[in-house]
C-alpha cells in the first residue's frame, strides 16, 4: 500500500490500486497526540483500504443503490478496523459521530431521503446510515456470520467481467442470507424503509442487598416510527425489538489510553414499544445505565439513551 500526499487544491483521500492519494490539509496536518480525539486519518485510511475489496473486485453495476456497495461497505470494514484497534467499549462517541451525522443529512435534505437499497446520490445514507446500520447488523448476527456471507458475495461478484453486474439487490441477498428469522425485521426497516427509534432512559434507581449486591430499577421508553421520504410518519410497528439494556460503572480507559464504557450488565432483550419498568440485579455500584447506550440503533436523539444512575 502507498499513502501518497498531493498539495491541497482539493481536500479528499481515494482509493486507486494499492495507492491512496491524500490531500495535503487533510490527515498530514492532523495532531492525533489525544486518545480521545477522533483519529480520522485512521478512519479514512481503514475506509480506503476496504475500497480495495468494495469497488476495486467488486464493481457494481451503474443502478440505484450501486454506491452502498463501495461506500456502506467500505465504511463497514472501517469500523470493524475501529472495533478491533479499541475494542467495542470504545465504539460509543464513533457511533454517536455517524448516527448525528445521518440525522444532520436527513434534517438538512431538500428533495427526499431515499432507502439505503435505493439511495442513489445522497451521501448521508451511503457512508453515514449504510456504515451504522452494518455495524448494528454486525453486533446482532455476529462479525464472522455477515462476514462469510460478504465472503460468498465477493467470491461471487469479485471482478465479474460480463453482465449483469451486481447491485443492491444482489447484495442483500447476502445479507439476507446471513439474518436469521427473527432479525429479518431489522433488515427490511434498515435497507428498505426509513425507520428511526426513540429509545429514552428516564430514570435509573438502585438500592443497596444486604447480600452485597445492588437491585437497579430502569424506567425506560422505546418508540420506532417509520417515514416516507418527505420525513412524514407512516407508521409505528408495534412488535417487540431487540434493543440493548446497559448498566455501567464509570468509564475506563483501554490500551490506547482511551475513554472506553465499563459495562457491569449488557444484555439485549426483547422490547416493545411503550414505557416501562425493568429489574436487574448486579455485582457492583452502577454509576449510569441505558437503553441502546451505545448508539447501535438508527435514535432521532442520541443523547438521552444513557443516564446517571442515583441511589433509591
Ligand atoms: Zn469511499
């Protein structure tokens, strides 16, 4: 791989055949000495090396949907790079970074939001919603299983020279291939309809067992709504999700000296729609807990999913 610099008449990084070409005022002036600051050089740098994969073997054909399958999937080997460079409790602030984005690029939209199977020239949803979306498919499927499909998908479409060429259909065929039953739902509202969670902690108590153990009583409310491409609401499915519920003590650092979440309980539950009250019983003082606490969901408010927690 070469990572080569071109004077700053344009800010951007591409990705050609083992050659990244960077522009001088974007990542070579970068101070990345804080660990908590977002080294986006590495970001970018993970994002143009997947393109080595997404767009290089796999080319898709000019159709809508064709640039999820260079750009969501180049943005989805980033944040898998993300994941194994800090670890998953460091993954919070880049989540809540891509989701406040996608929200921004839909608030800011002038004609209409597309599906990420359809999209065909809106940014917002191939790099921001396309990379959220497959590391919460990730998180729900396991790593390796999304994986071998998009190993299938590479050995099949990988440099294909006749057509028809693959698209997005073709390609969540894959994805589809790698959802079991009970996550289809997740899928079809991600890729084929626009669907946003409000996901809320309202109030996080604890009490003190005399068995040294804490009982914490989370009241919480989960909403989904789905729109149509204006941003007018057409409905608000009423079945149970599978949504996250995280009790923490106070952040940690990891080996990189960055801020990562310290998760006493994580577990994902079965939830639907409505307020309502949960028990959870753990070995240590929790100081916050949430629902979806680390941004995994598409949330139209990113910032009160996880709260403090206070003593009963
Ligand atoms: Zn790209």
């Amino acid at each position: 791989m070469r990572i080569l610099e071109f004077p700053r008449y344009a800010t951007f990084a591409q990705s050609f055949p083992n050659t990244v070409p960077y522009a001088e005022s974007f990542g070579w002036v970068g101070d990345f000495s804080n660990p908590d600051d977002f080294d986006y050089s590495f970001f970018v740098t993970a994002h143009e090396v997947a393109h080595q994969w997404w767009a290089h073997q796999v080319t898709p054909s000019n159709t809508r949907g064709a640039n999820q399958l260079s750009e969501t999937m180049a943005q989805y080997g980033s944040f898998m790079v993300m994941k194994k460079e800090y670890g998953p409790e460091a993954m919070q602030k880049f989540l809540k970074y891509e989701l406040d984005s996608y929200l921004r690029g839909r608030a800011g939209e002038s004609k209409f939001e597309k599906t990420l199977l359809d999209n065909d020239n809106q940014a917002y949803v191939w790099y921001r919603k396309g990379g959220h979306v497959m590391y919460a498919l990730q998180d729900y499927v396991g790593e390796d299983s999304l994986n071998r499909a998009f190993s299938d998908f590479l050995a099949d479409a990988g440099f294909r020279s006749e057509p028809p060429f693959p698209n997005s259909l073709e390609w969540y065929e894959y994805i589809d291939s790698a959802t079991p039953d009970s996550l289809k739902y997740f899928i079809e509202e991600s890729f084929k309809n626009i669907t946003l969670y409000e996901n809320r902690m309202r109030e996080v108590k604890y009490e003190a067992l005399d068995n040294g153990k804490y009982k914490v009583k989370l009241t919480f409310d989960s909403k989904k709504i789905q729109y149509d491409g204006n941003g007018n609401e057409t409905g608000r499915p009423d079945r149970a999700n599978l949504i996250e519920i995280g009790i923490f003590d106070k952040d940690g650092k990891n080996d990189k000296g960055m801020t990562k979440m310290d998760p006493i309980y994580l577990q994902k539950h079965w939830i639907k729609p409505g307020q309502q009250e949960m028990e959870i019983i753990v070995d240590k003082l929790p100081v916050k807990a949430g629902i979806d606490p680390y941004n995994k969901l598409i949330d139209r408010i990113s910032d009160d999913n996880l709260i403090p927690a206070e003593e009963e």
